[in-house]
C-alpha cells in the first residue's frame, strides 16, 4: 500500500501550494530549454510527455504548458500528455483544471490530455514510449514506510535544533533503515523511467530536499511533531498514537536524488545533464517580511501543510467519531505556535533538480 493517499482535494492542494509552484519554477526552465534538442519522432508520430505526482493539476499544468510552448517552436506534432498519480488521487480536479470552461472542446489543438493512475515508483507507462517525463515534489513521497519503527518523533529528518523539546530523537540505526529505503525507492523511479523513456528522452526531476545549511523537513515536521505531543500531554491523544506515526516523507540531499553513476553495479541509464540543489522563494515568507504579520503567516504556512499532510492524518489516527475534530484541533494548535513562535518553526525550502538524457 502506498504510503500517502494524496494530498487533500477539492481543490485545496492547488490553493495551498505556491511555495510547490516556487519549487518547481527553479527548475523548469531547464526542461524548457532542452526542447531545443529534443529527438523528435518521425512525422505524423506523436510526441509523448508524463508527468508523474500531478496531484489536483493547477502546478502539474503549468509545468506542461511551459514545455509545450517549447515544443511547439520547433514542431506542430500531435502531443500526449500524461499526468499521473496514485489512483487515490482527486483526478476530477485534476480534469475541472484541464477543461476550466467544462467544455470537452476546450483543449488546445494537438494536444491529448489524459490521466494515469498508479506508483512513480514502478512502471506506468509502455517500454520506450515516451519523449519526456517531469516530477515535482513528488518522489519524497516513500513507496511503503519500512518496518522499523519511529518512537521518539515522526520522521527520520532529526528536529531541528532550534527546536530541541525533550525526548524527542531519531538515533543513527532509525536514520539508516529510512536512507535505505528511499534509495531502494529512487532506484526503482530510474529503473522505471529508463525502460519507459525512448533514447534521448528527457527527464527532470524535481523535489523538496536539504543542502548542508537547511532541511525542508525542519519547521514542517516540528510543528507537526509539537502539536501532537502537545495533544498527549493534554490528553487528546495517546502516547501510543504519536510511538506509532511515522509522517512517510525522506527529504534527500542531491547525491541521494541522482541515479546511480555505474560504480555501484546498477547499469548507467541516463546522463545527468544538471543537477543543484537550491533554496528557493517562499511566498508566504516573503509577505511575513513585507508585512511582519506573524498571524497571517502562521495561517497561510499551516494551510501550505495541511494541502499535502491531512491525508496522512486521516489514515494514521484511528479512526474514532472525533477524528476530524482532533485533525481541526491539530492544525490549529500547530498554527497557534507557529505565531507564538516563528523562530523555532522557521522554514527554508530547499529544492533538489536533476536534468537527465536517457542513453
Ligand atoms: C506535493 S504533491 C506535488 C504535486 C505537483 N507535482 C506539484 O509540484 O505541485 C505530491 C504528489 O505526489 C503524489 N504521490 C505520492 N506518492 C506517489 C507515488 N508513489 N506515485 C505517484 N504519485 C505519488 C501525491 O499523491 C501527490 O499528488
């Protein structure tokens, strides 16, 4: 069973996520700037493009229309585009996005929109079937939580410093079996990928990560961490609740993202093209820097969390009548610290690319 859901629908994820949209822009322009030269297929062949973790659409859209628009500079070709997530996902929101007008006529000529549902990690696609394949702030998302368990706080990113609260670690054993796992998840993207993509394909990949200054996990992952134990200590949950979650995210540094060089006996199947790690914008930090309203922050940041991480609460509480309550309940207390607090939940986006050829 996938480790996620989704993030949360209706449309709420697209309203929540710009800090994603900032993420994924650092990048993009990479991907734009390849169509130049791109192989492209015999004529009257169609040129197929994936995109892999869409969620409800709105980022997933403008990322392939910044591509297209790329692409059609050089070709007039029919174009495919695939978007792809768990079969979990609202990929009603995701056609509402696509056909804003509700028209079946509304799309673009030439261009054939449609839906994929299954894991970034394993196959989705027919063997060398496609031209280019996009993620973003996707393949952070694990594949399955491994069996070893997290007592002392919910990810395996270690708290912050900044936000040292006692008895709350990860040791160096918790850490590895969580490393592992997530190479064990990446090699199973590339090997994907490598068997999808045509030779010369182009691949990017982006995600939410940490540099040696910061980590994306810190900030998030505390005031999630924080709230909960906050409601343990209240009794609003059990102890054996907060021994129990795991939030199933690996924020990797670059060498943890790319694919195998070769010396580590997997066959080398992409080029990496460019890869760098950078911190990128954070909208709702710059507008705490324009207007220093510390409430307005703390909202727009807990909603930016909850888009992506309610889904996993839902399905990691048990499932008790007030569950939607005690979810309410931990948004807001998380919320009310980060007002109360903004030093210590301070948040940094750092944002992993790589532009890879399949050879
Ligand atoms: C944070 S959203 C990113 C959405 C969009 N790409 C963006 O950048 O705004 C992560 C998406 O990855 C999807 N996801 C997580 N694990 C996945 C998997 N194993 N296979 C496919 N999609 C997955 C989630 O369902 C979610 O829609």
């Amino acid at each position: 069973m996938a480790s996620t859901t989704g993030m949360r629908g209706g449309g709420f994820y697209d309203a929540h996520s710009s800090g994603q949209r900032a993420a994924m822009d650092e990048f993009l322009p990479w991907m734009v700037e390849a169509m130049a030269d791109l192989p492209l297929p015999a004529r009257g062949s169609p040129i197929a493009l994936l995109d892999l973790g869409s969620s409800e659409g709105a980022n997933a859209i403008h990322a392939v229309g910044a591509i297209i628009k790329a692409l059609r500079e050089r070709t007039s070709a029919d174009i495919w585009t695939f978007f792809d997530d768990l079969p979990t996902n609202d990929f009603n929101q995701l056609f509402a996005n696509l056909f804003p007008d509700q028209t079946p006529t509304s799309r673009t000529a030439g261009i054939y929109p449609a839906a994929v549902g299954g894991s970034l990690f394993e196959r989705v696609a027919p063997a060398s079937s496609l031209d280019i394949a996009t993620t973003f702030n996707a393949v952070g998302w694990m594949s399955a939580l491994p069996a070893t368990p997290l007592r002392q706080f919910i990810s395996p990113s270690p708290p912050a410093q900044r936000a040292f609260r006692e008895g709350v670690s990860v040791t160096p054993e918790e850490r590895a079996a969580f490393t592992q796992h997530a190479r064990e998840d990446i090699l199973s993207f590339y090997r994907s990928r490598a068997a999808e993509l045509k030779p010369g394909g182009k691949l990017l990949v982006q995600v939410f990560g940490r540099n040696d200054e910061h980590n994306t996990a810190n900030g998030i992952i505390d005031g999630l961490s924080d709230a909960m134990l906050d409601m343990v200590e209240d009794g609003r949950l059990t102890r054996d609740v907060y021994e129990n979650f795991v939030f199933p995210v690996f924020y990797r540094s670059l060498p943890e993202l790319l694919p195998p060089s070769g010396e580590s006996g997997e066959p080398t199947a992409f080029r990496v093209d460019k890869a760098e790690a950078r911190e990128c914008r954070v909208p709702f930090n710059e507008e705490f820097a324009r207007s220093g309203d510390s409430r307005a922050w703390a909202g727009s940041y807990a909603g930016f969390i909850r888009a992506f991480s309610e889904p996993v609460f839902t399905s990691g509480l048990p499932n008790t009548p007030d569950r939607p309550q005690l979810i309410d309940e931990l948004y807001a207390r998380m919320a009310n610290r980060f007002e109360a607090d903004p030093e210590r939940y301070e948040f940094h986006f750092i944002s992993l690319g790589a532009l890879l050829t399949r050879v």
